[in-house]
C-alpha cells in the first residue's frame, strides 16, 4: 500500500458520514400501509420530484453562469499569452539576426587582417 495513502484515509474517514447522508435520497419512501394512500404518496412524490428538479434547474443555470465566466477569463489568458508569445518569438528572432550579424562581422574582420 503506498505510504500516502493512510494519511489520506485518516483526513477522509470522518467525512464519509456526512457523504453519505448528503448522498442519500431525501424522497418519500413508501411504507407498510402504502397500499392505502398509494395516491397520495404518488402525488408527494411527484411534488418532491418537481421541486427537485426544479431546484436541480437553477444550479444548472447558475453551473452554466460560471463556467461561462471561467471560459471568458481562459480566452482573455490565452489571448494574452499568445501576444506574450508573439513578442518574444520576435526578440528571439532579432537577437538571433544581431548575433549572425556579430558573428559575420567578427569573422571578416578576423580573416581580413
């Protein structure tokens, strides 16, 4: 087992509760005597239902609200970096011209004397 693994285990473990109370359904569950107020327990349900999905549509829409703003910010980083690009791509450039021409200039001097 690897030896990160036990911490790990040791901070999650008296998480998993409240985990999994969170994950539990939270719907009207039928009970003994369901048979008798089996429509009145379809109509909570399909209340509990529509509230849910109800409640499930505006987090979707303020899930879409937020990616929308971290995709928006990523182009504005991504634009900024290619112009950070551009730039250097162009003093690499430049420096190499200014070396080659150094080096040429060196060299004639060099081999006229």
């Amino acid at each position: 087992m690897p030896a990160w693994l036990i911490p790990v285990l040791k901070s999650v473990l008296p998480y998993v509760g409240t985990i999994v109370s969170a994950a539990a359904p939270v719907f009207t569950r039928k009970s003994a005597d369901a048979a008798a107020n089996q429509t009145i327990l379809q109509q909570q349900q399909i209340t509990e239902l529509q509230a849910a999905a109800s409640a499930n549509d505006a987090h979707i829409k303020e899930l879409a609200i937020q990616m929308q703003k971290t995709v928006e910010a990523l182009e504005t980083g991504a634009s900024l970096a290619e112009k950070r690009h551009q730039r250097t791509m162009v003093l690499c450039i430049s420096a190499i011209i200014i070396s080659v021409t150094s080096l040429g200039t060196v060299l004639y001097i060099f081999l006229a004397r």
